[in-house]
C-alpha cells in the first residue's frame, strides 16, 4: 500500500557530495530590518555541497523553461554571488524582491519563522523545476527530491490477528518533539519505538474485520542525501520557546532508525545549524553555523562571518540540523 512508484521523469543528476573548488567562507548577508531568518536559511542551503555543486554548475538555468520567477535561477545567481564576490557582505536583492512568490504569507520588514521559510524555499526551488502537470510520485523525483527528499514507513500492526500495513510519506525535513529529551539520539530512538494507536484513532482490520487495538512504527524507509531537522521550540500547547540544550553529534549513524537496521552503518556529518536567540517564538533573532568548502567552521550572523570551533558549533540551542552523507 502507499504511494506509486514514480516514472523517474527527472533523470538522476549527477549529484555530487563532495564540494567541487575549495576555498573560505564567502560573503556575510545584509538584514534589511527583521531578515535575520531570511539570511540565516540562505547561507545553510548555500553551504549545502551537492545544491551548491548543481546550482554553480548552470545545470538548471541552462535549460530553464520558466515564465518569469524562478526560484532556482534565483538561487543559483545568488550562491555564485556570495562564493564569488570580494566585498564582505552583500545583499540577497533578488530574493527580498519576490519574498511573495517563495511564501505569500511572508511580508518583508516583519520577523517570520526560519523554518517555515526553509520550508517554502525548498518547494519553491522544487516547483520551479516542474514545468508540466505530473503525477505526484513523478514530482518528487526532482533535484530538490534527490537532494533533500527521502520517504518514511509507517506500519500498523493489528493488535488482535497481528496483520501488518505499510504506508509510505515522502519527505523533505523532519520535525521533531523534543520536551522530553536531552539528546537528538533519544528523540530519535522514540520516534522509531512502536506506540499504541490512540482510542479516537479506531483502526478497522482488514483481515479480521474489525476495530480492533493496533500499534503504529515508523522508520526511515529511504534515507535522503541531506537530512535536515527541526527540533520544535515552540511548546505546542502553550506556545512558549523550550529553550534548554539537546544534545547533537557531528556525526549520526542513520541505520537504527531505518526500516532496514541490518547492514553497513549510514553515516552523516553536521554542516550547518540554525540558533534562535529570544525569549519567545515570535520575536528574537535567527543566526547559523556552517561549514564551508574549506572544511573550516563559521559563524554567520547577518553580515558578519567569523571563524569558530566545532566545540562552539555543538554548544548551541539548536533549532535547525542539517546533516549530509
């Protein structure tokens, strides 16, 4: 059961994970007042090595079909500027011009949330690769997809005849609950430990044909290239900012929260995090971590850009992770 299998309408491209031409970090970001989440978001996709690899390479502009905005042509002349320019800071223009276009419920001089704009850049930059109607399974077979996408299985296991059914939800971010944990690797091991469906959820058998009382696990099915997390700050029933410190490595061993656990160990680093400083969720300000193609470590705040440690980098209240294989 689950999704179709895709036609493979976007041929594979040829991704590479290793960085293509090294050098230091390159320019900071302008805040033109409450843009801090813009910049922030930015520099960790420009630091992410196989979409700056493709986005520098003029894959996409080259045969760019698009009427008007494109977010991926938009994006590739904004990496090659920041990687390329000698001023020290620079300002992401075309960007703040067609805020609307990536999120209409984004308006420039107002603080937004870091994640939700993440969120609209990646399907921003995936519709742009779209240029006719597909099927869905198609759609996510795009850069974008092959980039950050993998695909979550989510079994439920009927209590009463153990008869199983597998669904299957692609992704491009994983949101995670972190009020009760102190380490990324607990959140982790929870979300992948088999919980009791809820009453009000009433699953009905299809082999023994009746409401009965089932468990529900999910995995990882298909592990992405780059796995980017969001640990959740905001208390969902109060709203306040859970501000404590979780725990994260700078390497993540993926194979125990697979649906396969068997096998070799699938490996990620840590390139760049996300901090949100404030006391609360609606205000405050949004910085990043990020490695560069030096394999050197940088603070990125707005305009600044300052070497660091990667002591400093695994000390912060981290909203953002973003870890590549």
């Amino acid at each position: 059961k689950g999704m179709a299998l895709p036609q493979r309408t976007f041929s594979p491209e040829k991704i590479s994970m290793d960085w293509q031409q090294r050098q230091k970090a390159g320019a900071g970001l302008l805040n033109l007042g409450n843009t801090c989440y813009i910049n922030a978001i930015l520099q960790c996709l420009t630091y992410t090595p196989p979409l700056a690899n493709y986005l520098l390479s003029y894959q996409h502009s080259q045969s760019c079909q698009q009427q008007g905005f494109c977010m991926m042509c938009t994006m590739e002349s904004h990496v090659r500027k920041v990687l390329c320019s000698s001023a020290t800071a620079i300002l992401p223009g075309a960007v703040l011009k067609d805020l609307k276009f990536i999120g209409e419920e984004f308006e420039f001089g107002r603080q937004e949330n870091a994640y939700e704009f993440l969120r609209c850049t990646l399907d921003a930059m995936h519709r742009a690769c779209l240029s006719c109607h597909l099927d869905v399974s198609s759609e996510e077979t795009t850069i974008v997809h092959q980039i950050f996408g993998g695909f979550m299985k989510s079994r439920v296991t009927c209590l009463s005849c153990q008869a199983v059914v597998d669904s299957y939800k692609a992704f491009l971010d994983v949101s995670l609950d972190i009020k009760a944990a102190s380490s990324l690797t607990t959140v982790l091991e929870d979300c992948v430990t088999p919980k009791q469906l809820d009453q009000t959820e009433c699953f009905r058998c299809s082999k023994c044909k009746k409401k009965a009382a089932a468990s529900k696990k999910v995995t990882v099915h298909r592990a992405p290239r780059v796995l980017t997390l969001c640990l959740e700050r905001a208390d969902q029933r109060t709203g306040t900012k859970i501000s404590k410190f979780v725990e994260y490595p700078e390497y993540l061993d993926l194979r125990p929260y697979m649906s396969d656990t068997a096998g070799e160990p699938l490996l990620y680093s840590l390139y760049a995090i996300v901090v949100h400083s404030g006391d609360t969720c609606l205000e405050g300000h949004f910085l990043c971590y990020a490695k560069a193609s030096d394999g050197l470590w940088y603070k990125m705040d707005d305009e600044s850009v300052d070497s660091c440690d990667i002591h400093t980098v695994l000390g912060q209240q981290a909203y953002l992770l973003f870890y590549a294989r």
